[in-house]
C-alpha cells in the first residue's frame, strides 16, 4: 500500500505500524504524538526516505486535532528527523539519515538525558524486555509461518547483517520488532515498541563496538533459525543469550 507521495505506508509494517499510531493519551496529545512519530521512525517502521501517512490520517489514528499533528511534525523536524517536500508528490519524508537523539531532545534540550540511569531503571527495561522478547521468540517459533513471513524475517535478518554502522540500530530494532509480529498478537507489539524505544534511549549513549555488532549478527542467526526450524526452546535460549550480551555493555557503561 502507498500513499499519494509514493512511498509506502506504515500499514505495511502490519501489527508494528498498528501498533505505533495508535490513539494517543489525550493529556498529553503533543508529546505522546511526538513520541509515536519518533518510535516510528526510530524502530524502523518506516524507513528513511520513506513518506508518513497524511496530516489527516495520522491526526484519525493518534485521536488528536491536524494541529497538534503539525506541531508534532515540525518538532521532528526541527530536530532532523522529517523533511518536507511540496508538489504533487510532496508530503513528509523520513530523513534520509536519522539523528541519533532521543525524545528528550526533541522535546526539550534541557531534559535530563540517561546517561546516569539508576541500577532500578535498567532493572525495570531489561527485565522487561526479557520477558517480552524471550516470550516472542519461543512463542513464534512455536508458529506455523507462512512462506511470506519466513523470507520476509530471514530478510530482515540479513538486512541487520548488512547494516552500515550508523544505521545497525534502527535495523536491529526493525528485526527484533518482526520476530514479536511473528507471534500475531497485537497488543504484545506495542509493549515491545515501548521498551525497545527505552533500551535505544539507553543504547544511544554507549559506543558501538565492531566486534558487537559481529556477534550479534551471529546470534541473530541462532535466533531466526530456531525460529524458521520450529524449535521454540533453542529460539527462547538464544534470545535469552543475544540479550544478556546487550545487558552486559549497558550496565558495563551506564549503572
């Protein structure tokens, strides 16, 4: 599906995209739209380059007025993360290289950022994210896939593998997002954009290391052949080793 720009919709991205605009918490209409925008984008959801749906339907999807949809957009723009382009094929793009700053700063440039998280916070997300993606992966192993879903994970994958430096985290966020839309429960996608977006904020601020990245194209690997291969207790492992690995480093830098 395309919009009127040519570019393609979030709804491709299936359950990621549904669950992403979602209406927003009307207290804090600008910020959660904002924050959505951003998980969009950062997430992989829609890719740089790529249009968002129009003011007027991701002003229906967040619940919220065109103007608060607009603000929003200028926020992220401001910031670096949207362009704007008149015509007939204009519309609001993804910048073609996304910051790497997260909602603090777009929001406000005072805002304490997580460089000093607390023992609790990485406690609380890390936890978290245990239960959520352990969870995913063992239970979409246990899927029977289609052939579409297969080569479109193992894509994902290799995609991930590929990945220049600057751009290897929105494409591990994108990869870790289709493993959880495997499993076909949408509200478990919009618990897993939450905390992946809270484990950026906190990976956004520690180095990316080369020998990392190599090993956590490897366990990918373990986990979407487990995966692909039905064996949900070998995917759950992998998981559980894959994210361990992740944990190390933040707390080795943060805590």
């Amino acid at each position: 599906m395309t919009d009127s720009a040519g570019g393609p919709h979030p709804d491709a991205a299936g359950l990621a995209g549904d669950a992403l605009l979602r209406r927003v918490r009307t207290g804090n209409a600008f910020e959660d739209t904002v924050s959505r925008l951003l998980q969009t984008i950062r997430l992989g959801v829609v890719s740089p380059g790529d249009a968002l749906p129009s003011e007027r339907d991701l002003a229906l999807r967040f619940g919220v007025s065109r103007d608060t949809v607009r603000d929003a957009i200028k926020a992220l723009a401001d910031a670096g993360f949207l362009v704007s382009r008149r015509g007939r094929y204009g519309g609001t793009f993804v910048s073609d290289r996304v910051p790497l700053v997260g909602l603090s700063s777009v929001l406000d440039d005072t805002a304490p950022q997580p460089e000093q998280v607390s023992q609790e916070d990485l406690d609380d997300v890390l936890g978290l994210r245990d239960i959520l993606e352990v969870g995913a992966a063992r239970a979409a192993a246990d899927r029977s896939l289609t052939k579409a879903q297969r080569e479109l994970l193992w894509a994902s994958m290799r995609e991930t593998a590929e990945a220049e430096v600057d751009d290897y985290r929105r494409l591990d966020s994108r990869l870790h997002l289709a493993i959880g839309e495997l499993v076909g429960v949408p509200s478990l996608m919009a618990l897993l954009a939450d905390n992946r977006m809270r484990v950026n904020e906190f990976l956004d601020h520690i180095p990316l290391l080369e020998r990392n990245i190599a090993h956590s194209n490897e366990q990918h690997e373990q986990i979407v052949l487990a995966i692909l291969t039905g064996d949900s207790e070998k995917a759950a492992v992998a998981m559980r080793e894959h994210l361990e690995g992740s944990e190390a480093l933040l707390r080795g830098f943060l805590a």
